[in-house]
C-alpha cells in the first residue's frame, strides 16, 4: 500500500498532480483538483516520483502541501498461534497513525484558511483607510468650494 494524500491548495484553485513509477508508468493521474486521497500498492522497488502541475492557472500563487504514507504489509506467520493482544496492538497503531494523519491535514487547512482571513483582513484595513483618505479629500473640496461660492464679492459702484 503506498498511499498519498493532497491537501487543499490556496485560494480553492486547482492543480493536477501525477504520481510515476520506477519505470516512469504513469500510476495515478490527479487533473485540476483542489483536495485528494490515492492510494497506491507498489509493485516495484525504487524512487516513486510525484509531479504537480499549474499550467492552465499560473496567475495566482498555490501552496500544495501532501503527506506520503508507507504501510509495510504485515504477514502472519502461520507456524505460531495468532496472538489476539498482538492482533489488537496491531489495530490500535494504526488507528492512532491514522488519527494523526487526520490532524496534519486539518493543521493544513487551518493554516491556510488562518492566512487566507489575514489577509482578507489586511485588505479591508487598507480599502477603510483609502476610503477615509477619499473622504477627507472630498470634505476639504466641498468646503472650500462652498466658501468661495458665498463669499461677499467687493462692492460694484
């Protein structure tokens, strides 16, 4: 089992990612998506490689973040007994890698969505201080327009 996970890329845009094999066989083929989960059972010993792609959407930055997983197979040995407690440790590992694995991924995601409310936050701060700026300009216009506009001129005799 050799299983890879892609987290949510910034802004909700899409990605594609391929996962090749030691014979460069293409093994998975992920096309513009934002959030997945493969999982793969090598056949073959050798370097795996992943590939991800932003061709059709290089306008804005993208973060990928992907935890790789390898579970080594465990194989009974069918000379002895199959011990029940062994059988429940064995659950219980895996239960616990997978309860952390959840936790990494939801540390991602809250890491993006954290930088992504910064930063909606440091644009509506710099939009209100435009608008104030703008607003003064206008007031300070607006009076001095209407002071000439009633000033007294000199006397016409």
């Amino acid at each position: 089992m050799f299983p890879f996970k892609s987290a949510k890329v910034v802004n909700s845009t899409l990605i594609s990612g391929q996962l090749t094999d030691p014979s460069e066989t293409l093994v998975e083929d992920a096309s513009k998506s934002a959030s997945a989960t493969y999982s793969h059972e090598a056949k073959t010993n050798g370097k795996y490689e992943y590939c991800f792609s932003n061709s059709f959407s290089t306008v804005t930055e993208k973060t990928v973040a992907f935890n790789v997983f390898v579970i080594k197979p465990y194989k009974e040995d069918t000379t002895h007994k199959a011990d029940p407690l062994a059988n429940e440790i064995r659950e219980l590992a895996a239960g616990i890698q997978e309860i952390r694995n959840e936790q990494e991924y939801t540390l991602a995601r809250e890491r993006t969505h954290r930088n992504t409310a910064e930063s909606t936050n440091s644009r509506v701060v710099w939009w209100s201080l435009f608008q104030s700026g703008i607003l003064f300009v206008v007031c300070v216009f607006q009076i001095t327009y209407l002071k000439r506009f009633f000033e007294v001129k000199g006397s016409r005799v």
